[in-house]
C-alpha cells in the first residue's frame, strides 16, 4: 500500500488539512493564503532559523494581520536587518 504521507504531495497535505478543519474547528486557507503564509514562513526560516517559520505564521494569525501583508512586513524587516 502506498503512502502518501512519505511523498510529501499536496493531495496528502489537502488530505490533512481537511481533516485538522474538524479538529480545530476552522477552515483552511485557500489557495492564495496558503501561499502568503509559505512565503511568509520562507523569509523566516531564510532570514533566521527554521523555528521562525511556524512561529511568524502563529504570530500574523494571532495578531490578527493578513497574511499578504504579514509577508510584507518580513520582507521589510528583513531587508532592514540585512543593512
């Protein structure tokens, strides 16, 4: 039997993600956030460590700022801590 979770594909993340939606009791994002938040996660993981990555995205939501913007401020922050 094959397992999709070792293939890392999308199906097997929407999968997941369907199914954390019952869990939690939200949905997930569609496809334009998803990937504010991936590249929101890529500029902090790139600019510090991987542990920033979640933890920036667990910030934008906490703090109530769109995803979009939330990406835009990183990339501000990192320039700005680049010089």
């Amino acid at each position: 039997m094959s397992d999709d979770r070792s293939a890392g594909t999308p199906t097997a993340a929407a999968e997941w993600l369907a199914g954390f939606e019952a869990v939690i009791g939200t949905s997930a994002p569609g496809p334009e956030v998803t990937e504010a938040l991936l590249n929101l996660a890529g500029v902090a993981a790139h600019d510090s460590e991987r542990i920033a990555a979640p933890i920036a995205c667990w910030m934008a939501g906490v703090a109530g700022v769109d995803p979009a913007e939330a990406l835009e401020r990183a990339k501000q922050y990192a320039q700005h801590r680049a010089g």
